[in-house]
C-alpha cells in the first residue's frame, strides 16, 4: 500500500533530517515510528502527505508516486491526526466531523449523517456532544474528534502524529484500546508516529526505530524487536525491562499448557481467555495470588498455565 525507496530530507542549512529510508507499509497494516526527539519520524510521515518534500527517493500509495499527484488532491485521501487536534474552535462538533465530506462535495444530510455515524463509532454520543465547542470538551475527547474528523471521507490511509500524547496517562490507555478496537473494524492502513516505546509495542503490527540523522534502526514484529534489538542503540531505547514488554505481545500458545487434571481448586486462579496475552495471564496469577491460572476456549477449560509455562512461552518465541 504504502512503500518509500531510498527517501532522503536533506534542509538547505545541510541538516539531515531523514537518511536513505526503505520502508513499506502493507494494507490494512498498522506501522509505528519510534525514536527519540529529532530522529525524522515526523519528517518521514510528513513526506508521506507531501506537507514536506523529500530531497531524495520515491513515495507511492497503492503505486501512485505521490509527488506526480496533486497535493490538495492527495492530501483529501489521507486523514491525518495530530497532537494538537487542530478542530476549529468556533465551530461546534458536529460541523468539525462534517468538514471534510462537505469539502468532497457531499450533500449536508449525507455528511451530518455520516458525522453522526463516525462520532458514535469513536464513543462520543451525537445527542450529547454534536452540539457542543472544543473547549468544552476534555484533551480525550478532542482526540476522539481528531479521529472522528480524519475518517469523515473514509480514507484508506491514515497518519496519526503522537495522537495520543497530550493527554493523561489513563485516558491514553483509554485511547489506545479504543483505536485498536476501530482499527480491527475498519482495517485502515495506518503509520503512526510516537516517542514511546510501551505504544509502539502494544499499537504497531510492526515497529520502525529510528535513530539520530533519520536513519532507520531496525523495522520488525514488536516481538521480534524486543526479543533481537538489531544494534546496540535499539538495545538501549526498548530497554533493559524489554523481558517484561515481550509478556505484552506474547499470546499463549496452547502447546505450553498442562492439564486441568490434577490441579487442586484452591490453587487455581481465575480463568482467562486462550487468545490473552502472557501478560495478562501472569497479571491473573498476581492478583489472585494463586499457582496457576486456568485458560479457556469459550466456555471449555483447555488447560492452565503455570509461571514455568509462561517461561518457556518466552523463551520458546524467542526461539520462533
């Protein structure tokens, strides 16, 4: 869907903000870039809507080379969502949703209904909050407009420039599960940029570390990055709690299960779904303080999993 050869921004002071960048980006695939402060992430995503020109390379979308498209035109096709929102502050939010389908020549009944539709979709009830103005909103539920706004014209690409980072540590977490739930239904190719490690790992499909002077690190699988950092530098920046990140992105396999048989009740914890995560499942066992915690398929046991299984869970998809 998304593919940049060789993509290079060099300013005219000399500065290299992006070096040589191979990346492509599949359909329907959700890609994070990661990496410390001034380290290209958001120069890259900017060069893929054209509000910045890449000196070198190529861009396309879908085969198109972007710099033969017309940017206004390009620019309609991709939504973008920011830090800072970027509503308009006089108009209420309903009209904010209903901006970009309006500017696509739809009728105001269509886009009202579709503004409508996309609030809902995002958790903000139209009855309650269609009428209202940015300011009287809380920082979550602008971002949730910002959202809104940026699938209004239902665009196949969509880039999102630390989406979620103004608000607080909660309502992130919030966000971020709710936007993997849209992203699940709507299946949207997505490049997302963050400076946090714990996001990329938990939103991208695969993960692109960028270090300094815009060169690209190491592009894999979350697990894949936090089991084999490709170089010292992405070593240090998932860090050295990376063991315990690699729990989050883990699922359980059933291969490393054992059986109910034999388990005494009093020390089986709560059950959990099979498609959980070994986080989840070791969060379980804390919590109730039990040896084992039972995993299910639906309504039937299919066996526990034990710290030592969750061990050899890790070390086996290390192996993988």
């Amino acid at each position: 869907m998304i593919r940049l050869a060789g993509v290079g921004k060099t300013y005219d002071d000399g500065t290299v903000a992006v070096q040589s960048l191979d990346l492509d980006v599949e359909a329907g695939e959700l890609v994070v870039l990661v990496g410390p402060s001034g380290c290209g992430k958001s120069t890259t995503l900017k060069m893929i809507n054209r509000l910045i020109e890449p000196t070198t390379g190529s861009i396309e979308i879908d085969g198109r080379d972007v710099t033969r498209v017309d940017p206004v035109k390009l620019r309609r096709g991709i939504g973008y969502v920011i830090q800072q929102v970027g509503l308009f502050p006089h108009q209420r939010i309903l009209t904010n949703v209903m901006t970009v389908p309006l500017l696509y020549g739809e009728s105001k009944a269509t886009a009202r209904a579709r503004a409508e539709e996309l609030m809902a979709l995002v958790g903000l009830d139209p009855a309650t909050y269609a009428d209202r103005f940015p300011h009287q909103l809380s920082g979550g539920q602008r971002q949730r407009v910002g959202v809104a706004r940026a699938l209004a014209a239902d665009p196949p690409v969509l880039l999102m420039d630390e989406p979620f980072g103004a608000v607080d540590p909660i309502v992130r977490v919030r966000l971020q599960d709710e936007f993997l739930r849209l992203q699940r239904d709507l299946g949207k190719t997505v490049v997302l940029v963050t400076h946090d490690i714990d996001e990329a790992v938990k939103m991208g499909d695969r993960v692109a570390v960028f270090a300094a002077g815009g060169r690209l690190a190491q592009y894999a699988t979350p697990a894949e990055l936090l089991g084999r950092p490709a170089d010292d530098f992405v070593a240090d920046f998932v860090g050295s709690t990376r063991g315990l990140r690699r729990l989050a992105v883990t699922p359980i396999d059933p291969a490393h299960l054992e059986p109910l048989d034999g388990v005494s009740m009093g020390d089986l914890g709560a059950a959990i779904d099979v498609s959980s995560t070994l986080e989840e499942a070791l969060a379980v066992l804390l919590r109730d303080d039990k040896a084992v915690v039972g995993v299910k398929q639906g309504a039937q046991f299919v066996g526990v999993l034990t710290p030592n299984g969750i061990h050899r869970a890790l070390r086996a998809s290390l192996a993988d």
